[in-house]
C-alpha cells in the first residue's frame, strides 16, 4: 500500500511539471510573437510634413539627380546594384550619379522611358512582369543619402497602371521615421515631397514587396527624379534658415492672443524671418515652460500662475510697444492686446 502511494506521488509530480514545461514553451511562443507584432507596428519617431503638389512644396535649391544621362533604355537590359556614383555599366558611367546618393535593389535595376515618362529607373524583378510565377518578391528601391544634411526630399515616381505607391522614411541608426502613400498616374506618374523637421533622413524605400496587380499584370514603382537637401527658406518668408530666428513661422494673415482673434490686425514681418505672431506664440511658450502648475501644489507648494502672468502681460507690453511705434498696430489695438492679455489664461492652468 505504502509503494501505490509513493507511486501515485511520482505520477502527480511528472503531471504537474509536464504541464508547467507545456505553459512555459506556450508563454514563451506567445512572447515572441507579441515582441514580432509590435516591431512591425512601431509608431513613427519623426516629425514629417508630407507635399503632394509641387506647388505647395517650395523649395527650389535642392540638389536634383535624374537618370537621362542613361545610354540605352531598353525594358529588358538589367543591370546590377548598387546604382552609385562610381557604377560603370551598358548604361552609366562614373560621375552620372552623384556622390552623396545611392540606390539599391535585390534584383538589381532595368530603366525604362515608356508613355512618353521620362527615363525612370525600375527594381528588377523577374523576366516576365505579367507572370504570377516568374515575378520576384521584395524588389524595394531602396535610397541612401552618404551625408546628414538631407531634411527636405521630393521625388517623381512612375509605374504601369494607377495606383498607390508606398513610400517609407527613416533617419540614422534606422530610426524610422514615418511612411505615406502616393497616387500614381499610368502617364503622369506622382509627386511626392516631404520635409523632416527633426532630424535628417538617410535612407528611403520605395515599397515594391507588396506590388499591385493592375489591368496588364503586376507592377512596380519607379524614379523619374529625386531632389533632396535642406531647403535655404523652410517657410518661404524670404529669410534664408541660417537668419531665421523662426524657420516655421507663424504666417497666418491676423493676430491672435490665447482664445482672441483680431481680424482688423494684420500679421506682418517685423524682421528677417520674424512675424508679429511669432513673437506672441514664443512669448507664451516661454511662460508656460515655467509653469510649475499642478506639480507644485501636490506638494504643498505654491503655483507660481500669478508670478508669470504679470511677467507675460509686460513682456507683450514691450513687444506691442515696438509695434507701435513702428506703427504696425494702432494705439487702439495696443490697449485692446494688453487688455486681453491681462484677462487670458496664460500660462495655461492645465498644464501639470
């Protein structure tokens, strides 16, 4: 009886650490595939402002590379990557792409000047762009900027039907920065522009892995032309961004104060780069930085509001002072700014 018991002990324990092995290997599997999951969903880090009309975009002293100086634009002549400044193949010589860019392909790249495009460099991808079977997976175009200087891109991209093509951004060390869509016309092609306020873009890719089928078959998304650089006038005020003290300003066409708008009072320049609202909107940035709100009083402190509300309302009444006399408000609409600014909320009570 005594050895049933001791044998029914063992068998209860090797039940029990089989299932705990079983859990563990399940949690485990389980692990890695939420750490797979949130890999692929990694939110943006960069701060990106996306241009699809190049009339909004303006930002005319980039540097520009274009692929005319190709010799032969035959669909089926492939080449090999990369495509680079030093590249001597049947199309290009050394010297026709420039130095600070290159372009990559797993399956190297072919150039094509169908419907009247211009010469648009194309991933490779299988013999037979119309075959399921034939056609290769994960032909990206991928971009390589060779300096830290490139904060404003545009391009021009093409492809065989209409469609939307996708396009993902990243800074240094891989930081990926963010990602868009762009329609792209059969003829036209699309225009892409984006500018990184942040921090530098190094690589772009040119999403080709997961190619649209359209009316003729599969395909892909090609470059017709790339600018990139930093734009001299981010904002177009006419200051170049070594000068400007606000290389973003606030242009918009009337003043504001806090929740108070003054339609009859215009936002001017009132030095290289500098708008009248830009002067307000640092002003209350400044103020509410200090701020130590809600914080202070969770520790029996005392909230420091009143402090920087005087502080701010005879900050403005300097700035609105100059404007005065340089007679870009009225001695009305100084008295109606100081007025309001005595009334506003600012620094912000919800700020912790």
């Amino acid at each position: 009886m005594k050895h049933l018991k001791i044998a029914s002990y063992l068998l209860i324990m090797i039940t029990f650490l089989t299932s705990c092995e079983e859990e563990t290997m399940v949690l485990s599997e389980t692990s890695e595939t939420v750490a797979t999951k949130t890999s692929e969903t990694t939110p943006p880090s960069g701060n990106l402002d996306f241009f699809y009309n190049a009339e909004d975009f303006d930002c005319n002293n980039l540097t520009t590379q274009n692929f005319e100086a190709a010799i032969n634009t035959q669909d089926s002549d492939y080449f090999s990557s990369p495509l680079n400044s030093e590249s001597d193949n049947h199309h290009f010589s050394p010297g026709d792409i420039l130095s600070s860019i290159s372009f990559e392909s797993a399956y190297g790249f072919y150039i094509s000047d169908s419907h009247d495009w211009p010469t648009v460099l194309m991933s490779g991808g299988g013999d037979d762009k119309t075959s399921d079977t034939n056609f290769s997976p994960n032909n990206d175009i991928i971009i390589n900027f060779t300096t830290n200087t490139v904060y404003d891109v545009s391009m021009m991209l093409y492809g065989h039907d209409n469609f939307h093509a996708y396009v993902e951004f990243y800074g240094a060390d891989e930081n990926y920065l963010g990602n868009t869509s762009v329609d792209v016309d059969h003829y036209d092609g699309g225009y892409i522009a984006v500018r990184s306020l942040d921090e530098p873009i190094t690589k772009i890719i040119i999403k080709n892995d997961s190619f649209l089928k359209g009316s003729n078959g599969y395909y892909m998304t090609g470059i017709g032309s790339i600018s990139f650089g930093e734009c001299n006038d981010y904002d177009g005020d006419g200051c170049i961004n070594s000068e400007d003290a606000y290389p973003n300003s606030n242009m918009s066409e009337t003043l504001s104060l806090g929740e108070n708008t003054y339609e009859d009072i215009d936002n001017v320049k009132v030095d290289c780069g500098t708008f009248m609202q830009d002067q307000i909107d640092n002003l209350i940035n400044q103020i509410n930085d200090g701020y130590n709100g809600n914080a202070a009083k969770s520790q029996e402190g005392e909230d420091n509001w009143e402090e920087l509300h005087d502080a701010f309302t005879t900050k403005l009444a300097h700035i609105t002072y100059y404007w005065r006399i340089n007679k870009l408000i009225t001695a009305g609409e100084r008295a109606e700014i100081s007025s309001d600014a005595w009334s506003a909320d600012i620094p912000y009570r919800d700020i912790e």
